[in-house]
C-alpha cells in the first residue's frame, strides 16, 4: 500500500511540475496538455537522466535522478516566465501571480477533477488485479524483470545485462529506465516496480484517451461554432 501512494504521488508531482511546460508546447489543445502531463514529465525526465547517465554527466542514482528533474523544473520555469498576458506586468511576461496558467486551471475545474480522479481509479484497479496475481512469470516477464534490476544496478549507461556477462542490454531498454527511476527515487524493489509500472502505463492510458477524446470534442465543438458564426 506504501509503494503504490508513493508512486501516485510522485506521478501527481511529476504532472503538476510538468504542467506548465506542457501548456507552452500544446497551445492548439483545447487542456494545454494537461491529461498528458504526466506521461509527458515521466517522458521528458526519463530522457533526461538517460543522456546525463549515457554520457557520465550523472551517475545513475538518486543524485543524477534529482539532477534530471531539477532540469525539467528549470524547463517548466522557462516556460512559465516565456507566456505574455494582456496586462499584468509592464514587460509583458507572466508572473506567478498573474500567469495564464493559473487562470486556466481556476476555469477548468471540473476537467483537473476528472482527470485526477480517473487515473487514480484506473491505476489502483490494476494494482489490486496485480496484488491478487504478482507472479512475474510466462513469456518475457522474466526478461523484463532482468532489465529493469540491470539497470538499477548499473553505475552508469548503457546499463549491464545480467544474463550475459560483460555485456550490455540492447537499445531498447528506455521503458525498462523509466520504471527503475520510479524504483530507486521511491525504494521500492524491482518485483514489485514491475506490477507496479503495469499499473501505472494503465493510468496513463486511460488519461490519456480521455485526453484525446476532451480535445477532439472541444475542436469539434469550436468548429460548430465558427460554422455558425460565418452563416449568420
């Protein structure tokens, strides 16, 4: 149960941190990239640590995983300083107090709730499926798990295959990389990150569809409109 809070959190933190720089990238959207955002930070972060790692900029630990997102915080303050409001502030930039954002996120109420609420709903119905049935066992399960420990415990990138001494695990290991952050930032063993990482990808799944159908309603919707307008 300590795990599974722990990874909400920190997936809800990641979200509200990335936020703003979702909104500065997806303008034409009619959430800013809100339901997104925290698949996009886990991205984005991800990415990050996996560069500084690749290249001994950072070590892969919790040092280089804080490295990585104080970048995507620096990233996110970017991009809330780079929004212009109508008034506000003589230079014309966005402060906090009058940033666009929180403007956005006091009218959209109801999505905000919506969207907190169906991830919650959706990654905590997975975990208790994977809590009755944790056996990491059939197909390529082993193997991923085998990923996922390698990487954990590796210095540095690209990360040691533990199946194949002196050897290093092939390039298709990124998801395998966001799983072992989440692991190592939060503490929790490799077996039980890989159920809980299940979980999580349908959480950000469901969000995101719900996402996908918000905007395609909302760009219908103004297209109605507009509609009307020209005819009247």
């Amino acid at each position: 149960m300590l795990s599974f809070l722990l990874w909400y959190l920190l997936s809800t933190l990641l979200g509200w941190l990335t936020f703003p720089l979702a909104y500065r990238l997806f303008p034409a959207l009619a959430d800013r990239g809100y339901t997104l955002s925290r698949a996009f930070g886990l991205l984005v972060w991800g990415y990050i640590f996996w560069l500084f790692a690749s290249f001994d900029i950072a070590q892969n630990d919790i040092g280089g995983l804080l490295l990585g997102l104080l970048v995507l915080a620096g990233l996110s303050a970017w991009a809330t300083s780079s929004l212009k409001t109508p008034s506000a502030t003589a230079s014309g930039y966005s402060t906090i107090a009058n940033s666009p954002i929180r403007a956005f996120l006091k009218s959209n109420r109801s999505l905000i709730i919506t969207t907190e609420i169906l991830f919650f709903a959706a990654f905590s119905f997975i975990a208790f499926i994977r809590a009755a049935n944790p056996e990491i066992l059939g197909t390529e399960k082993p193997m991923e798990l085998m990923m996922i420990n390698g990487i954990m415990n590796s210095p540095t990138f690209p990360p040691r295959d533990l199946w194949l001494s002196g050897y290093s695990i092939s390039y298709y290991h990124f998801g395998y990389v966001m799983t072992s952050m989440l692991a190592m930032f939060t503490g929790v063993p490799a077996t039980m990150a890989f159920n809980l990482m299940i979980a999580m990808i349908f959480g950000l799944s469901a969000v995101g569809a719900y996402g996908l159908l918000y905007n395609l309603l909302a760009m219908r919707q103004m297209s109605n409109v507009e509609g009307q307008s020209e005819i009247e």
